[in-house]
C-alpha cells in the first residue's frame, strides 16, 4: 500500500507521489529524457583524428577511471551535452581570460573572448573560458612585474589541473604576454597568443599624445615650472582615448610584437588596433587555429626555438623595442630550455637599423604603425636584405615566418622604413659590464642628439664619459632630493638603487630620473644607471637592468655620493673608478645593502626565489619544470 507523504515534508516519501513500490520500480527501469545525456548517444565519427590522443580526455571519457562521472557532472552544468565532453575529436580549448575592471588595458579582452568562443565552436571545439591573474602596469603597487611570476604560477596550476587539450592566451599590457607564454612554454600544451591591440592615437589638438611618453614629458614640464598639476592631469589623460594598451612602442606593444616575432600569434595581429573590426576578426581566426594546433599537436616548443627567439631580438631591434624585452624573453627561454641571454641580445641585434617611426624612438603611432603594415612589413625589409636570422622558422600559422611575411613591404614608408634608409644604424641594445655590475643594457635607439653631443662626442674619447654619482636608494629618496640636492650639476650622472627584484621587490620601473628642474630649463640631460627598470614608454638612454642588484650584493649598494664611474659604450665597459681594495674596504665599511621589509606573504616567497633581472627575473626552482604535459599528462586522482 502506497505511503502519504506529510504535508510540507521533503523526504523521499514526498517524492513517490502516492506511488507504489511496484510503480517505482518501473518508472525506475525507464531512460528519463535528458538533452544533456540523450539515450542511445554514441561517438560521433566525424571529424579529424588528432595526432595524438586528448588529454582532456583522461577526465572526461576514461573507461579505466571509474571517476569520470564525477569529472564529467558539474561541467553538464553549464549546459553542455555530454558529446561536446566526451568525443575523443573534441578537444577542450581553454581561454585565459586577463581583462576585467581591475585591468583596463585589457578589458576589450571580455568582448573579443565572444569571438574567440566563435571560432573554437565552428572549428569543432569546446571552448572553456577562465580568470587569471589581473596585471594592470599603471596601478598595481609595487609594481606590476612582482605579479608576473605570480600570474605564470597559477597559470601553469590551471593548465596542469583542468581537463584542457590547448589554450588561447589573451594578452596585452606589458606583464600579461611575457606570463603567458612562460606557463605555456612550462605546461607545453598547444597555445596561441591574441593581443588586445592598442589603443586609439591620443591628440592635443593635431599634436600626437602618446601613452607614456606624455608623462615623462609632462612630468618634466611640471618640474620645470611650464605647466600646473591640472595641466599635468589634462596632458596625461589624452594619451587614452579608447579600449586597449599604451598606442607607443612600449612594453605592451613590444612584448605582442615579440609573441608574433617568436611565431606564437598569427601574422600581422599584434599591431591592430583595439577598436578595429580587425581585432574581432582575428579573435575569431585565433579560436579555429587553436583547435588545428591541438588536432595536429603543435606545441609551444616546436615553435619557440632558439632560432624563433633570435628572430625576434632581430625584429626588437627594427622596431625600437622597450629595455623590459631582455629580461621578459630571457625568462620565457628558460622556461622553454632554450639558452638566451643579454650577450645574445647584443651579437644578434645590436647591428641592425631602426625602422620603425614610432613613439618613444621616433614620431608616430601605433595606427599609423598598422596601417603601415605591422610587424610583417618590418620583417619584409629584414627578409629583403637577408637580416632576419632565421627565415625557416614555424610559427602557429602552420607556415615559416619567411613564408608569412616576405614581400609584404610597407603601405607608408614614413612610418616603416625602407632597411637602407633607417632612423638609426646599429639601433640594438648594448650590453656592458664591468666594476660597477655584471650585466645591464643601455637602449641606443633612444639617445637623443643632445645628450649624444654632451657625453659621447669627445674627440680624445669617442662614445664615454665620466662623472660623480648622485645616488638614491629607491623613488621616494628621489623626489624628496631631486630638487634641493646641490651637488647635482651638469654631467652628474643619476643612480637609482634598491630598485631590483628583491631589493624593491619585483624591479620597479623608476631608472629614468629627469634632473632637477633648474637644470632641464637649461636643456640638460644627465646620465641614468640603475638596478631597477624603467618604462617601456621611455625615451631615457638609461643603463639598467643592472644585475647583481644592490640587495644581492651588487657595486650599486656601495656607491657613495661623488663617486666618479667611467662609461665606455665602445669597450662595453662601466666601472666604479675606485682601486679594488678601496672597493673592499667599502663593502666592509657599509655591510650588505639594507631594502625594505616583506609587506605580503607573496614579497617574501618572491624574494626568496627570484633570479637577477640578466637572468630573466625567474623564480629560481621554477625553471626545472618543463614540458610538464608529457611528464605529467594528468594529475593524481581529486577522489
């Protein structure tokens, strides 16, 4: 006889409806309809046969895993159907999602991911959309770079964790790019790269306002007295008229540059424009490209090879490309296994011409650069003249970067110019060494007339100087004696400490100090050397990058003001000009460098770990994890 359930009672009673046990039994023996799991479903046996099986799969259609229920489920929730989960010809793209409020210069990212949906499904994929780390360049404090690594960590967890066969990495300001190709060089699962695009020209009127640059301008009209605070705001928020990153060629365009140089994003789509219908477009063509690069199995290290990143120093070079390119591409080596570092900076690139008339290094930008041409056009007039070191090397299009982009030369010759008619010879980055540090880079693209004629024009000693140091432990020493130091003349040269990787922590962008005002309404500039970094965006001849910093023991963190340093561009040499047993008695007069205490568990796990900015700024143990989808194709059991 059938039990009543009691009013208002949910217990399983109350679900028989008065049904007897016969009834149950029957209803129980019948296939409920279900769209998400159909009876009768079965494997479907279009498609194309991936080259090797889906990862995905060890998750979600594992005969042997008696899991997979559990795997499968709480995916189901999302509306999927069970086939676009289990078809061994399905993969599972992954989206890695970096714009949200916190990071405006990538926030286009939550539009442009529609598109990238668009193309996954019509290439017969399973597009799974995720968060990442926020790394916005112009708020985070600090300073942005502390968060790459942090950013590359959980990437890396993501990718390893999740039932994922390939991943679109959405990039775009500075520290976004270099992070996500270093968990994909780590994970070594296929990958593509999808700039946001840069922003809209800036204008006062008819005159271009550029990101970045319209700072430090700006910073040194306003310490010089030319302009207000309220001018300042109004100059500096002209340079942001639109969706995207800085419209220079800062960090940001220079580190999407070098993914389509490295041959991880699709020719010509790193140069468009946020705004432009383009941009969506390319979303679209990057989500069916993934899906072919999985089926064919075309991982991060068949493309990033030494060959692929030679190129792209090569290519840094013709585009005057930001000092933070060193060290985000040395890093993005180590984690692929290739060895990169700052003298193969110098012997591949330092001989090549600058052609690319863009902000900081020229006048332009980053429109005008696209409609020029982009980064194929500039590659066209390496391949013309046979400087582009590696012709033959593959990218994520399937063909060589010769094959992409030979004889697509430029539709404005004003912006890109031809290779025999460059805005500079031999525009590459010095590296220097000497007394003062092992390693550091001067960017000679940037080094204006002016400062040529006052430091390195002498007849009896051609591209050197000499002069005292005025030195300053971190920013804030900086402005608090910029203005009122009176030892700081004309030849002085600025030094920057404290800056580094562990010393600031995370290597703060803060090595191009202007001088006081008095002196910049003379028209002088003054040299810049220190351990820290300095603004893509920046048109400073600065020496930086300088490794060891002064909180790992580095010269720097010994220096006294009126110290006298000797530069020699022509011998690669900077030195402190004390004797060595001077140099000694310092170090033991003034014990290690002193830099502030941790102020978040992460500053402490990061100092900790991290490497010399020579060295990429790695986390030290991090780099012996590669290739981890082939060691490790999935992870323990959840359950």
């Amino acid at each position: 006889m059938a039990s009543n359930a009691c009013e208002g009672c949910t217990c399983g009673r109350a679900q028989n409806n008065g049904l007897a046990a016969e009834e149950q039994r029957e209803l129980a023996r019948r296939e409920p309809r279900s769209f998400t799991a159909p009876s009768g479903y079965t494997e479907p046996t279009e498609g194309i046969e991936p080259a090797v099986p889906l990862r995905s799969k060890l998750w979600f259609n594992n005969p042997e895993d008696t899991m997979v229920g559990c795997y499968i489920e709480r995916f189901l929730n999302n509306g999927l159907t069970m086939g676009e989960l289990t078809n061994k010809r399905k993969p599972i793209i992954g989206i890695a999602q970096t714009g949200s409020d916190l990071a405006p210069c990538n926030s286009h990212h939550l539009q442009l991911a529609k598109r990238v949906r668009d193309g996954i499904l019509a290439a017969g994929g399973t597009p799974f959309e995720f968060p990442c780390h926020p790394i916005q360049e112009t708020a985070k404090r600090p300073t942005a770079s502390l968060d790459r690594n942090l950013s590359y960590l959980s990437l890396v967890e993501v990718l390893f964790g999740y039932p994922l066969d390939g991943v679109v990495l959405l990039t775009g300001c500075d520290k976004t790019t270099p992070a996500m190709l270093m968990a994909a060089a780590t994970m070594d699962i296929p990958a593509i790269c999808m700039n946001v695009g840069p922003m809209l020209n800036g204008y006062a009127g008819s005159k271009y306002v550029g990101s970045g640059m319209v700072v430090w301008d700006s910073r040194a009209q306003l310490s010089a007295g030319e302009i207000d605070q309220d001018q300042f705001m109004r100059q500096v928020s002209l340079s942001a008229p639109s969706v995207g990153h800085c419209n220079t060629m800062g960090t940001a365009s220079t580190m999407n540059a070098m993914a389509e140089a490295l041959g991880m994003a699709l020719p010509g789509s790193a140069s468009i424009p946020a705004p432009y219908r383009e941009r969506g477009a390319c979303a679209y063509q990057t989500g069916q490209r993934i899906v072919q690069l999985v089926l064919e199995d075309v991982k991060p290290s068949d493309i990033m090879t030494k060959e692929a990143f030679e190129n792209a120093i090569a290519l840094c070079t013709a585009i005057g490309g930001s000092t933070n390119a060193p060290i985000h591409l040395n890093a993005v080596a180590k984690h692929i296994g290739v060895e990169l570092n700052n003298d193969d900076w110098e012997r591949v690139g330092y001989e090549l011409p600058l052609l690319v008339n863009i902000q900081p290094a020229g006048q332009y930008l980053c429109e005008e650069y696209h409609r020029a041409g982009g980064l194929p056009s500039v590659a066209a007039e390496l391949l013309k003249h046979d400087k582009l070191p590696h012709p033959d090397a593959l990218t994520v299009s399937g063909k060589s970067i010769g094959d992409n982009c030979r004889g697509d030369f430029a539709q404005d010759p004003r912006v890109i110019l031809p290779f025999d008619k460059p805005l500079m010879s031999q525009a590459g980055f010095l590296h220097l060494k000497g007394t003062l540090f092992d390693s550091a880079i001067m960017k000679t693209s940037v080094i204006s007339p002016a400062f040529r004629e006052q430091y390195l024009s002498n007849p009896n000693d051609p591209m050197a100087f000499e002069g005292p140091v005025a030195v300053f432990d971190g920013p804030e020493d900086y402005h608090h004696r910029i203005e009122t130091e009176p030892d700081i003349h004309p030849g002085t040269i600025l030094v920057m400490r404290g800056a580094g990787p562990v010393g600031y922590p995370g290597a703060a962008e803060v090595v191009n100090m202007i001088p006081p005002g008095r002196l910049i309404k003379e028209g002088i500039e003054l040299p810049c050397i220190g351990d820290g970094r300095q603004s893509g965006t920046s048109g400073s001849p600065s020496i930086l990058n300088a490794s060891p910093e002064a909180a790992t023991g580095g010269m720097l963190g010994y220096l006294k003001d009126g110290d006298r340093l000797r530069i020699d561009l022509l011998k690669r040499q900077a030195d402190v000009i004390l004797t060595p047993e001077q140099i000694a008695k310092r170090k033991e007069e003034l014990g290690p460098y002193k830099y502030p205490p941790h102020q978040t568990p992460w500053q402490e796990i990061y100092r900790n770990q991290v490497s010399e900015l020579s060295e990429g700024m790695v986390l030290k143990d991090a780099v012996k994890y590669q290739r981890v989808a082939k060691r490790y194709p999935v992870g323990r059991a959840n359950h």
